[in-house]
C-alpha cells in the first residue's frame, strides 16, 4: 500500500525511498500493479468496485520531476518532508493493462485509451 497521486496521463506517481524492500524489488524487476479501491461496501464488500492497474514502475526522468513533484504534493501536502530528502525519489506506473471489477459479475479488460479518458 503506498499514496500515489495521476498525473495528467492517469499514470500513478509514487515517492518512495532507495531504502525501502519494495523499491529494491522495483530495480530488480520493474513489472508491477497498483489495486485501488473505492469505498468499502458495509453490508457487501465484493460490490465494492476496484481496480488493479498493471505495468512497470521507472523512476520519473528529471526532466519531468518538476511536474512529479507538483502533482505528487498537491494530493500530498504532507509528503513535502521527503520529497527533499536524497534517498527519496519519484517513480511512475506506465500503465499497459487494467482489469476494473465495478461489483458483482460486473468485471472486465479495460484499454488504456479508455482508461486514461475517464473521469
């Protein structure tokens, strides 16, 4: 589990630390999926619509980490006590697939095209 905040692009941006397991599994194999969630159903969680958004996570070039970073902190105020410290950067999930489940027997493929033009 990790905040993310989209990007213009609907791509997910993380900012994460060097030091972190998960970061180390990213430099070793870039292949990742982010599963996001809407709220919880109380009385039936599987109505519950999710997604789960697959691709490789790379570090955001430094051309483009100025735009990371004012996206990243708008959703996350807070984040800006790391967002300058040196083992931390701004990593980004090019999405090639999404599989949404919208509840019960409502579940499917979704392109990227679609996806990125939703709102």
């Amino acid at each position: 589990m990790t905040p993310y905040a989209l990007d213009d692009l609907m791509r997910p941006i993380f900012l994460i630390s060097g030091l972190a397991v998960h970061t180390k599994n990213l430099e070793a194999d870039s292949r990742a999926s982010l599963f996001v969630t809407g709220e919880a159903e109380v009385d039936d969680p599987l109505q519950t619509a999710r997604a789960n958004l697959l691709g490789e996570v790379k570090p955001v070039p430094e051309e483009e980490a100025g735009d990371a970073t004012a996206t990243y902190l708008a959703a996350h105020p807070s984040a800006g006590q790391w967002a300058g410290f040196g083992d931390f950067r701004f990593y980004r999930l090019e999405v090639s697939e999404i599989y949404y489940v919208g509840g019960f027997g409502e579940m499917g493929w979704v392109g990227v095209g679609d996806y990125r033009g939703a709102s």
